[in-house]
DNA sequence: CATAAAATTTTCGTTTTCGAACATTTTCTA
DNA sequence: TAGAAAATGTTCGAAAACGAAAATTTTATG
C-alpha cells in the first residue's frame, strides 16, 4: 500500500475507532512503526488527527459529540431517510428557513450536494454544518442559545427572522395532536416556528413517527399552514382528513 | 489504447478505487511508468484525480486539510496556555463577549469549568460549546456565517453586539504590529471587534506568537484600547514600550 | 524525585519514484 | 507520401519514501 492510501486509510481507521495505537497500525499496514510515525505527524499537522504518546486520536470538531448530539442517533434510519426525501424536493439556488430539531441536522448534512442555497436558521448546528459550502449563503439568527440543544430562540430571533422572505421552510417539532394542532416545548421557539411559517412560500413539516403521540406544551401551528409533510409513518386517520381537508401533500417514505 | 481513451479510463479506474499506484495502471494499459507519470500529470493539471507519490488518487478521496482545520491545529500548546490563562482572568458570574479565532475556541472549552458565566459572541463554535453548560446564558450574534471559520459577521452582527454592555472581551486578532496596530484580514469582523472593544469594561487580548510578525489588511484597533494582553512569547521590545505608555498588563505565559 | 521503560526524533544509507532531456515511433495533414 | 506534430520509450541525476540505529524526550513506577 502507497503512502497517499495509507494516510487516507489512517484517518478514516482512527476517526473510526476513536483511538488508535501505533502498534494497532503497524500491525494493519505492514511499515515501521517509523514510518507510521511519519504519518501520524503528517496527519496531525494537517489537523486531521490528533497526536499522543502511542498513537493518534481523532479530532472532536468541536461541534459534535455535545450531550444532546447523542440525541440525534435515535430514530436514525427513519431520520436519514425523511432527510433525504426533504432534500429532494428544494431545488438548487433556493432560498430556504431552517428550525431546531434533530432531523434539521441531518437535512443540514443532506443539502450539501446542492448549491447556490441561501439559508436562514436559528439552528447552530445546521449553521455549521452548511457553513462548510462556499457557494451557501448562510445567515444565523442572533439570540440566545438554548442550551440542551443549541437553538435560538426568543422575541430578538423572531424579529430577525422576520426579516427575510424564503422560499421554503423545513420545520421540525416536538408533537403533532390528531387534531391537527402542532406542539412544542418551548414558547420562545414557537415564536420563531410561526415567523418562519409565514414568511415562506412553502412550508415544509418533517417529524418521524414518534411525534404523533407526544406530548407537549405550546401549541406552535396548525396542520393547515403546511403545505407538505414528510415522515416516515402512516399518519393517524384523523389526521389524515385534517390533511386532506387543507391540501396538504402527505409524503410517507 | 490511444492516449485520450486511456484518459479518460484512468478516471473513472482511480474514482472507482479510490487510488491506484503507476504500477497497476502500467499492467492495464501496458505502457512504460513514464507514459503513465505523464498521464497522471496531464490530468493532476486539469483537476481530474489528485496525483501523489506512486500513483494517483480520487478528487474526493483527498487527505487534503482545510486552511482553517490546519490553522486550528497549530501552535495548538500555546494556544491552550493561553486559554488556561485567560480563564483565571474571568470570576464567575462575569458576562462576556467573545469573538473569532481558533484561540478563543479553546478559551471557551477552558470557560466550561465556571459558573454563570454571559456570554456574548460571534463565534459559532464557541456558542456552541459554551451552550452545553444550563447555568450559562450564551447569547450569539446575528448575521451572515462565513464559511471558512464560522465567524460570523457584518454590519447586522455589529449592531446587535452594541446593545450590550459587558464586563470582559475576549479578543483574538490576526496580526499585531509593532507600533500596537491590532490587524485583521476582513473589515466585516473588525467592525464587530470594534463593537466588543467599545462595550467592554475590560478588553483581554490573546495572541500567540505568530501573530507578531504577520501581515494583515484592515487596522482594528490599538493596542492602547486594550487592558490586559495574554500571550506565549515575550513581544518585541517597541511593542513592549507602547504597552507600558498605555498601562496595558502584559501577561506572558 | 530518581530510575527504567516506552515512545519519539534525528541521522543516515538504501530503494523507489520522479521529471527532464533526448530518441523513436505513431498519427495527422497537406 | 512527405513532413510536422503528437505520443511513447529510454536514460539518468534528483527527490521522496522507507527502514535501521543512535540520541533524546516523555511517561510510568518504585
């Protein structure tokens, strides 16, 4: 195995495993531990890894591995798999609202091979994630950060976001009652919700299936302003002739 | 083969596999390394795959780092001193802004260790770790993300930071000059920097010492506005004397 | 805190790969 | 088909990668 392959192989190996030693890797690639020396400060120089005594570790971007990121593994599957529906129907060079909500983040990493998208969110983490892409536009509502999970929220972040006229929204929430009512946890978050609502053309709900049972506090919307719903389950009847009722599309994977 | 077959085969072989050594190709194609290396060469220039040593690999498959992941990995023990240091300066209960720089992220990570803290910033990351802890109020910016280092910047973000009046500043900087010009590369973040400097009782600088000699475009502020300057190395000695005209505590690691 | 063990860096010689220059063959075109 | 242009092959000094051994630093342990 070449060098170049190597170095690559390296650091998806230790990315991987969290940690890997040099004898670990002496053994995998058949060199010197010299040689793998070489790499590893290759690599750390390169702010791919990071170097220790023995071996190298990989690089906590600073943005993952949060308490709350560990959130994000429930429900994956069906998460990834509404994610890339959403991504499916924003065109390139549009303009789009981003929430909060675990499922965001994973659109946030889907629209990625898009381009020329402008963004307005609330969501830190999707900010990063689509600040990566020179040719987005990404623009961060000011205010405070919630801190289980890393939305802004509040009456400041409302009016910002009032500002602009997008698109599309992508909406996550906590609960959907089968009334048709839309819930979450956190007022001040509504009032972000409703502002992206009404300042978009086209409105889009994403929720895996747990929420249709949850519970929670606030009433955010109601299914009516919608224009499409993406989620991975059949929803309850009555929901679905409140659905049908408001033209909204109902996309089940 | 002819040339402009084997080409555009060499592509699509190195993009299936990810990488392949002069080696492999020449059995393929049955032609001398030196044909090859010419090949390999020929679409290096043009973008097609990534030449290395031995072989070629994908465009995707690259180990290359991102200016900023690098810039974040160098002088890395410095920059945690630093931040060690800078967070001894901080009592608890004491409201802050933050702003860009690799330093200042690390800064935020050593901040994790105290209480109610407020936190003002412009810096997504730094939001972003800060927000973990539930005593901290963390309050960021608005405006456009830019996309090499999640700062976040520009006139909007300005504004919004002056409706703050804060105890400290953290500040990192791009270059410092000699005669106690503090520098930096985009005018949108200075104007920012500016708006801390102006609302903070107390103005801590960090800097390590590649910044002495590095040149920068925009003039952000003086060295006379600062209070208290945190750094790695001894500064040079004119820099030192404007320090000590302007009663600026120089705290050297 | 002193010592030993482990890991790392440094240095150096060997092997592999590279690139430039020139020779030869193939392809194109008038 | 003659001549030019492009592609390929050959040769050789330079550069890069690698392994081995010595010198140095870091870590563990009594």
């Amino acid at each position: 195995m070449k060098q170049a392959q190597r170095l690559y192989d390296i650091v998806n190996v230790v990315k991987e495993q969290g940690y890997m030693t040099i004898e670990e890797l002496t053994k995998r690639y058949e060199v010197t531990p010299q040689t793998l020396r070489r790499d590893l400060n290759t690599l750390a120089d390169k702010g791919k890894i990071k170097r220790h005594h023995g071996g190298a570790a990989s690089i906590e971007s600073s943005i993952e591995n949060t308490p709350y990121q560990q959130r994000k593994a429930e429900n994956q599957n069906a998460k990834l798999a509404i994610a890339k529906r959403v991504a499916q129907l924003i065109p390139n060079n549009a303009s789009l609202f981003i929430n909060i909500g675990t499922t965001n983040e994973i659109v946030a990493e889907q629209l990625l091979q898009h381009q020329g998208l402008t963004v307005v969110t609330n969501n830190i983490y999707a900010a990063s994630i689509l600040s990566q892409k020179q040719d987005f536009s990404v623009i961060i509502a000011g205010g405070e950060v919630r801190f289980q999970d890393g939305g802004i929220i509040g009456e400041a972040t409302r009016d910002f976001i009032q500002q602009f006229r997008m698109d599309f929204s992508i909406l996550g929430i906590s609960g959907i009652e089968s009334n048709g009512a839309l819930l979450d946890f956190d007022f001040r978050e509504v009032k972000v919700s409703q502002a992206m609502l009404a300042h978009a053309q086209h409105n889009i709900l994403v929720a895996d299936g747990s929420k249709f049972h949850r519970q929670a506090m606030v009433e955010q919307a109601h299914m009516s302003q919608i224009n499409t719903f993406v989620c991975d389950r059949e929803a309850p009847s009555e929901l679905m002739s409140v659905m049908k009722q408001n033209d909204v599309r109902f996309i089940k994977i």
